[in-house]
C-alpha cells in the first residue's frame, strides 16, 4: 500500500507499533540443536604390559609427525602442507562455505539502492487528441534519482535459521579440511616408513646377493678340486639369482611409492627422487587416553555433527513457510523535468508501504519439505554414530596391532639370530665335510627370510603407528571450530 501525505503520520504509527508487537511475539521456528548420543565404550581393550595412557606423551598440534623424530619425514610434511593440491581444493571450498556464510548474514541488513535516469522526449505535433485545442511540437526532460530500501522482517525466524545453517556448515568444512589435511599427511608418513621398508629389504636382498656370491665362489673352487658336486653348484647358483630377482622386483614397488610421494608433495614424479635409506627409526608413545576424548578430538567426527546442526536448522527453514513474510519497502528521491530544478525540495518524491505474503494452500509441498528436512536431520545422526563407532573400530585395530606387531618384533628377533646360528653351523659342518651343501643352502635361504619379515615388521610397526595417531585425530581439538565464525558487522552497511 501506498501513503499519501496528508494521512501518512497516523498510518504509519499505526503500522510501526502493529510491526513491534509482532516482532516481540515473534519466535525461531524449529527444533533447537542438541548433540545427539552416540555409544562410548569405557576404556579400550588392551592387555598387559600395555595401558591406557601410558606412557603420558601428548600429540604436538597440527605437526603430529614430528612425534618420530625423521627430520626428512618433517621436510616432505611442510612441502606437502605448502604444496598438495587436494589440500588446496579443501582449502578453496572452505573459503566458499565462508563466503556463503557471510552472504546469509547480509540479510540482518536491509537492501538499498538507486537507479538514476536520464532524458527527454519530443511530442508529435500531430498526436491524436480527444479536443479541439491546436496542437505542437513539445519537448520534455526526465530527471530521476530514486532511492529504495527494503527489508524482510525476521518474524518467524527463517532468517535466524539460515544463519545458523550457513555457520554450521562453514564450521563443517573447516572440520573437514582439518580432515583432509589429516587423511594426506598420515597417507605421507605412512607410504614414507613403507618406502624405507622396502629399502631395508632390498638392502638385506643386495647383502644377501654379496654373501651368496662368495659361496658360489668356494662351491665353484671346491667343485673344481673335486671336494663339491655339480648339484651344489647349481643350488648355490639358483639361490643367487633367486636373490637377485627379489631386489629387482622390489624396485619397482618402491618407485612406485616414491611417485605417491612425488604427488602428496606436489611433484612432477619423473622428477622426483629419494635417496635410499634402511629404516632405522622406533614407533613413538602415544597418550591414548580415553575412549571419550576421541569424540573431541577426530576431525571427521567434528565434521559430522557440524553437519547434523545443518540438517537441524534446516527444519526451522522448512517449517518457517507456514507463517507469513513481511517485507517493508520505502521509496524516495528526486524526479524533474527540468535538471536544473532537479534537487529542489519541490522536486522531491517518498513512498512508504509494506507487504505480507502468507501460502494459504500449496498442495502439501510445505508438509513434505518440513518431512524432507525431518529425514535428512534423522539420516545424519546416523551417520554420525556410523563416524563415531568407525573412529573407535580404528583406534582399537591399531592398539591391537602395535601390541601384536611389538610381540611379534620380539620373537622373530630371536628368530634372525637363531637363522645367523644355523647357517653359521652349517658352513662349519659344510666345510668339515658332515653335511651337503644343501644344509647349507637351506640356512642361507631360512636367514634371508626371516631377515625379510623383520624388516616388514618394522616397518608396519611404523605405519601402524602413524595410523594410530591418525585415529586419534593427529593432535586436533574441536575446540578450535568455536574461533571458525562469520560475525555481521556495522560497517557491512556499506559493502556493496
């Protein structure tokens, strides 16, 4: 509606204390967000000599890795950091959901604008008329600048929601860069000691190769004095190439883990290189806490109930179409035909008005928006329990793996030295005639294998590590998201 001047004092008082009144008696439509549960065992199930949060060393935050003391892990750690481009896109749809959240919060504010114009026009002396008055050439001006404002009233809430949706999600996604950034470095680490792994075992196959080699030449030299037999030349001979082969083909796997590195490092991997060293570093302690903490400290977790706090504000948006919008709107500026007279105060012009909207029938499509959106809440509780319960599964594997692997570590210890004991037996007995080269081809071949498996112990005592810590969220608190926040400020009256 539109005021003339000589009512518009007691209209529009009327109009104001009608708009406070239902502004103070409005309210958020919608259910208010409240954490769900999720299942929490007590402790973890371990068994002695291993305990909960024993011993008491903390995570360091946002460099996890440098828990293992590798100062070349530390450098391929910062490169990727500053490098990797799955990080980046994280990174970039972060700032999108940041943006988003400032764009909802534009709406607190009104909207004005202008729209100037000029010119001018030239009547037809000839125009049709209804009268007999002679007609004539008429020229006009048109000069306008026009001011608008317009401003939706928050009454039900809808807008209070959508804020709180956008917060969440931007909250989300912070969540899930932490994830993202998490997932890549513990894939480094991980495919780093698996690298070094390989190393060690193609250095026990080169040692093995050399050690092969000079058995082959005192099985040829006695062969040739007539103390050895054909048969044990070849024996020898097979196992050496054998030998060989494994290194070579090992090769070939470990290039292709320098390449994944090449790629999380953000490197061409043709040009890539690591230099090949055996592994020698030790799984560090880890403050495992309890099973509780978990829930604070996974960003994935994090991630999923930001989420769940999305779909929840997104039942107040739906159920918001069930009341009505007011939308208050006022004109005014200046209009003229003449440019010179444009900003007199004659030439002024103002309307002021509002308008109420209200869906009477639509068919049951705001039931059912309000039912998709009660679903989609109903959905992501449930995938954030399915997150909670996989974070515990995680943790629990990999304190069952360190604790089997370091039993592990400890008996096929013994087991390399045991095969050291044997082939050294062996070559004595060889050498004094009490047994077959085939003995001791057998221990060459019993010391070469189980050397091997010592080497991959290790290394997934390692890599078991990492992903322990990994599990355990790498050192991250939720507490952070609380500084991840888009506040509406006063001088946002003036951004375009």
């Amino acid at each position: 509606m539109f005021l003339s001047r000589g009512s518009v004092t007691r209209t529009a008082l009327l109009v104001s204390a009608a708009i406070v009144l239902f502004v103070l008696a409005g309210c958020t439509v919608g259910p208010n967000y409240k954490r769900p549960t999720a299942p929490v065992p007590a402790k973890w199930d371990v068994t002695p000599p291993w305990r909960e949060a024993d011993p008491k060393d903390a995570v360091p935050k946002t460099t996890w890795w440098t828990l293992f003391q590798n100062d070349e892990l530390n450098h391929l750690e910062t490169e990727l950091l500053a490098s990797n481009q799955t990080l980046a896109a994280s990174l970039a749809t972060l700032n999108q959901a940041r943006a988003a959240a400032q764009i909802q919060n534009a709406t607190l504010f009104p909207t004005v604008g202008a729209s100037p114009s000029f010119g001018g026009e030239r009547y037809s002396a000839n125009r049709p008329t209804g009268s007999n008055i002679p007609l004539s050439n008429v020229t006009q001006g048109n000069f306008a600048i026009p001011f608008t404002v317009s401003y939706e009233v928050d009454l039900v809430g809808k807008r209070r929601r959508t804020i709180e949706a956008a917060q969440a999600a931007y909250q989300a996604n912070a969540a899930d860069l932490e994830n993202v950034r998490l997932i890549l470095t513990a894939e480094l680490a991980a495919d780093y000691f698996t690298l070094r792994q390989l190393d060690t075992e193609i250095a026990i196959l080169n040692r093995t190769v050399q050690a092969l080699q000079k058995g082959l030449d005192l099985v040829n030299s006695r062969h040739t004095g007539g103390l050895a037999s054909g048969l044990d030349v070849a024996q020898e001979e097979t196992l050496l190439n054998t030998t060989r082969t494994q290194a070579t083909l090992l090769q070939q796997q470990r290039k292709q883990y320098e390449d994944a590195i090449a790629v999380l490092v953000g490197k061409a991997a043709p040009d890539f290189r690591l230099p090949p060293h055996e592994l020698s570093a030790e799984p560090p302690n880890v403050d495992t806490t309890v099973p509780s903490d978990v829930l604070e400290r996974r960003p994935d977790i994090a991630e999923a109930e930001r989420r769940m706090a999305v779909a929840n504000a997104q039942i107040g948006i739906a159920k918001s179409a069930y009341y009505p919008s007011l939308v208050l709107f006022g004109q005014g500026g200046w209009n003229s035909t003449n440019i010179s007279t444009l900003l007199s105060a004659s030439s002024g012009f103002w309307a002021v008005g509002a308008n109420v909207t209200q869906n009477i029938f639509s068919g049951g499509a705001v039931r059912s928006s309000v039912q998709y959106s009660e679903a989609g809440y109903t959905g992501s509780v449930a995938e954030y329990r399915g997150v909670v319960l996989n974070a515990f599964r995680e943790v629990q594997d990999n304190l069952t793996g360190l604790q089997v692997l370091d039993s592990a570590r400890q008996s096929q210890a013994d087991a390399v030295a045991s095969a050291r004991r044997q082939l050294d037996l062996a070559n004595s007995r060889y050498v004094g005639g009490l047994v077959s080269y085939l003995d001791v081809v057998s221990a060459q071949q019993n010391l070469l294998t189980n050397e091997q498996e010592a080497a991959i112990i290790q290394g997934q005592r390692l890599v078991t590590s990492v992903l322990l810590v990994k599990a355990l969220g790498g050192g991250w608190d939720a507490a952070s998201l609380d500084a991840v926040r888009v506040k509406p400020q006063l001088k946002d009256l003036l951004t375009p």
